[in-house]
C-alpha cells in the first residue's frame, strides 16, 4: 500500500468528511468545548469574590479536656 493507492486516499477523505462534513459537528464539539472553559473561569472567579468578601478565620489549637472525656472538665486544687 503506497502512498498513492486508492485505499489510502479513500480512508483519508473518510476521515475528513466525518469530522468537517455534516453539519458542522466538529464546529458544535468544538463551541461546546470552549463554552465549557467560560463557564469553568466564570465559577472560577465567583468563588474569589465569594472569599475576598469573607474574613479569614484562623484555625486555633483547643486544649482537650484534661480526663479525656468530652464535656466534663477537670478542677486541679492548688
């Protein structure tokens, strides 16, 4: 099978046809692909104005209660 053979050339516009021909598909998977990647920037940038807007909280050590069970406290006498 050379380069010029009728199979070759037959299997190349087979493959052209299917993805340019018929209505456009590559051009719709294509725009579908790019409104995807708006829509994703979009919510991207929601959600840095969704943070800048709050206060940051820092995470503070708690100290456990001193006998290891919850809600009951420990009184050490001096």
């Amino acid at each position: 099978m050379g380069f010029g053979s009728i199979w070759h050339w037959l299997i190349v516009l087979a493959v052209i046809a299917l993805l340019f021909g018929g209505r456009g598909k590559l051009s719709g998977i294509m725009g579908d692909f790019a409104k995807g990647i708006k829509a994703f920037k979009s919510g991207m940038k929601e959600d840095e104005t969704a943070d800048a807007g709050k206060p940051q909280v820092t995470n503070q050590a708690t100290s456990a209660p001193a006998s290891g069970v919850a809600g009951e406290t420990v009184q050490k006498s001096s």
